[in-house]
C-alpha cells in the first residue's frame, strides 16, 4: 500500500509542477499576445498619419509651389508654347 501511496504522491507533483509549467507558459504567452496587440495599434495610428501626410502633400497648391521654386518650372503661355505639326507617314512602294 504504501508504493502505491507513493506512487500517486509523485504523480501529483508531477501534475501540479506540469501545471505550474503551463501557467506560466500561458501567462507569457498572453503578455505577448497584448504587447503584439499593442504593437499594431501603434502601426495602424502611425499609418494612418502617413496617409493624411500623404494626402497634405499632394494637393495641388503645393505640387504647384514646388514646381516653381524647386523644378524652376512656369505656367505655359502662348509665347512659350512650340506647336508641333504630325508628319505625313511615309509612302510604302510596292
């Protein structure tokens, strides 16, 4: 009687420290679960702000005033323009 009393004693431990063990695991676990969570709402909050930046960036007043004062570019005047005519293709001989 007394190994079987002991037997079981020891296959309690065992449990309980296996039990021990997955509780910890989970707990881990979990706090990387809400640190990964925490993780994407930081990303989702930083996207969203490029995308209004993004946005800000390309109105047209602004692509307009780079234009000018980064590219040197002008507004297109009659005086400036250079029309081009097409040229006639050119014959096949048979």
């Amino acid at each position: 009687m007394t190994r079987i009393s002991l037997l079981l004693i020891l296959a309690t431990l065992a449990s309980a420290m296996y039990l021990v063990g997955v509780q910890y695991e989970s707990r881990r676990l979990f706090t990387e679960l809400e640190r990964a969570q925490r993780e994407a709402r930081r990303l989702h909050t930083e996207f969203e702000r490029l995308e209004v930046e993004k946005r800000s960036q390309a109105t047209p007043a602004r692509v307009e005033r780079v234009a000018h004062e980064k590219l040197q570019m002008r507004q297109v005047t009659p005086g400036i323009t250079v029309y081009m005519g097409q040229k006639e293709p050119a014959q096949e001989y048979p």
